[in-house]
C-alpha cells in the first residue's frame, strides 16, 4: 500500500462514502420530522371532531381545548393555526414546526 495512487482512491472512496451517509441521514431525519408534524395535526384534528361530536359546535380556541379537555400542545415545538369560519363549519387547522418558520 505504497503506491500513492492506492492510497488517494481509498481516501476518495471513503470521504465519498462518509458524504453519502450524512446526506442520507439528514433526509431521513427530514422526513422523520414531517411524520412528526402530521401526527400532531392529526391528533388536534381529533381533538376539535370529538368536541364537536360532543357539544355541537366547533370549539372557540385550541387553548380552550388545552384548558378544558386535556389536549396537550408543544407551543415550545409547533406554530398552531386554528382559524374558526362558523360554529358549525370545520375550523381551519395547520401544525408547522417552528423550525421551519425561523429557517
């Protein structure tokens, strides 16, 4: 292994091999974070069914949620836009990742 030649592809190799597993990681913890997202989106959107199942009318806020029926959200983590149109129409509702606004 004496031949510089060798020695400079097996770098190349290796520093080609180490640029293609981080890139890989950082895809997949892209997509790890958007399966996140839309799992909290999901379970508000459930939240805010089952209220309306149970009063008739869509709730006024998520922090009334949060308050009165245990709904637990990460304000910390997530942007949570809830726009209400009417009592009985389904209220806008979008989970962005703070991260996403900053970047």
């Amino acid at each position: 292994m004496d031949n510089p030649v060798v020695k400079s592809f097996i770098i190349l190799v290796m520093c080609v091999a180490l640029v293609i597993s981080g890139a890989s990681m950082f895809g997949f913890k892209e997509s790890a974070d958007d399966g996140a997202t839309q799992r909290v989106e999901d379970a508000v959107r459930r939240a805010v069914m089952t209220y309306y199942a149970i009063e008739g009318h869509f709730p006024p806020s998520l922090h009334y949620l949060a308050e009165n029926y245990a709904l637990i959200l990460n304000e910390d983590r997530y942007f949570y836009f809830y726009e209400v149109f009417g009592s009985n129409l389904m209220p806008h509702i979008q989970v962005v990742p703070i991260m996403d606004i900053i970047n």
